[in-house]
C-alpha cells in the first residue's frame, strides 16, 4: 500500500513538472488577451522584468493590439523540460491581423516555470 502511494506521488509530480511549462505560457497568453497587463507580467522570468518595467510592458502589448489586432485565439502544441530548470515551449498566436508561432524558453524561479526569451518562429 505505501509503495503504490509512493508511485502515484511520483506520476502526479511528474504530470506537473512536465505540465508546469505549458499551464504558465497559457496562463502568460490569457493574461495578455485580456489585457491583464501586470498578471502576464508576473509570469515573466526575474532577468525578463528586470529589462522592462510593467508601464514599458504594458505600452508594447497595446501597441501590438493596435498594429497586429487584438488576440483571437492561441494554441499551446509542444512543450519540453529540459532539465536544470528550463523548458520551452512552441505555440501559435491568431490575431484578427496576423497570424503567428511563436517560441519561448522558460525558467524555473521559486518553483514555478516563467517565460523568459521569446522568438517568432513564423508569421
């Protein structure tokens, strides 16, 4: 009985290790079509916020809404952990003026995953 309580702890633990990347960037894109500016933020990793404060931020995500169209929808496809506390993460973007996918490393900081570097892949 303990060990069978053992192996699902292991399996849970490693569902979330290996969900954590993907659930963060979800969280990060709904966040941001929303227009919750200082909540995506928050899912940005420690080395990211400190380039940009939340009002810089904040100001390129408008502009953004303005030049390519507000978020329509976005689809989270490929997510690795890679070990050391990184991981990354492919998706696609749908805006009503563009369409794009996007890649992004993320890091782990006080146990949870936060989107780092991002690269347009296409779009």
């Amino acid at each position: 009985m303990v060990l069978a309580g053992t192996a699902i702890a292991g399996i849970v633990i490693m569902v979330v290790t290996l969900t954590g990347p993907a659930n963060e960037t979800n969280a990060y894109l709904r966040a941001v079509r929303d227009g919750r500016y200082a909540q995506a933020y928050a899912h940005l990793c420690a080395a990211r916020r400190s380039e940009t404060s939340l009002l810089a931020f904040a100001a390129g995500q408008r502009q953004r809404t303005t030049a390519e169209g507000a978020i329509l929808s976005f689809n989270v496809y490929d997510s690795k952990v890679h070990g050391n506390g990184r991981a990354s993460v492919d998706y696609d973007l749908v805006r009503t003026l563009s369409r794009q996918t996007w890649h992004v490393d993320l890091v782990k900081e006080h146990d949870a995953y936060r989107l780092c570097h991002f690269s347009m892949v296409s779009g």
